[in-house]
C-alpha cells in the first residue's frame, strides 16, 4: 500500500512538473503578441502548399488563434493575408487535424483576439 502511494505521488509530482515547464503549451501560446509565429508574421503575402509548409493552420468558427482577411493588395496589418502563387512571405497547409494554428476567416477586425 505505501508503494503504491509513493509511486502515485511521483506521478503526480512529474506531471506538475511537465505542466510548469511548459510541456503542455498549446498554438496560442506560441503566438507572440507583435503577431508572429516562430520566426514568421501572421501578416503579409502566403501561398498555399500542400506540402513542405512554413505553419498548418485550420480553419475553425470560434476560438481562433488569428482571425485573418483576406486583402488584395497592402497585407500591412495583423491577420491580412494576400495570397500570391510566387515569392511568399510565408507558406500554409490547411489541415484538417493537428494544427499549428486556428484560423478564423473574417471581413472586419482581424488580427489576434
């Protein structure tokens, strides 16, 4: 009985641990509040790939990471995304599981929440 309760606190004491070091970060934390993603703007001119990409994003209806725009030209401000077919700020898979980011699609206010 005492080993088994010494071996559920070590479990226990281990996944504090693992949550206080970050281990259970999710996309949203990884989105910096200048709108960037890894090494990337959230802002600018993407293309879309089916493989190879910079960030996988999926597309959802509520609880996004970014709400984005879709713009034809000037993708300047947080969330405005003009897609291109050459020369890329950035690439994106859209995926249907697994995701670096949720993507919300909006026609005013984008950016983060």
């Amino acid at each position: 009985m005492v080993k088994m309760k010494q071996k559920i606190e070590i479990l226990l004491l281990v996944m504090v641990t693992f949550i206080l070091l970050g281990g259970n970060k999710s996309a949203a934390d990884e989105v910096a509040e200048d709108c960037t993603f890894k090494e990337f703007n959230l802002y600018g001119k993407v293309q879309f790939v089916t493989s190879f990409p910079d960030i996988k994003i999926q597309y959802v209806n509520s609880f996004p990471d970014i709400k984005v725009k879709y713009v034809n030209s000037f993708p300047d401000d947080c969330g405005e995304w003009q897609v291109v077919e050459s020369f890329p700020d950035f690439k994106v898979q859209v995926v249907e599981s697994f995701p670096d980011l949720k993507v919300q699609i909006v026609e005013s206010f984008p950016g983060m929440n």
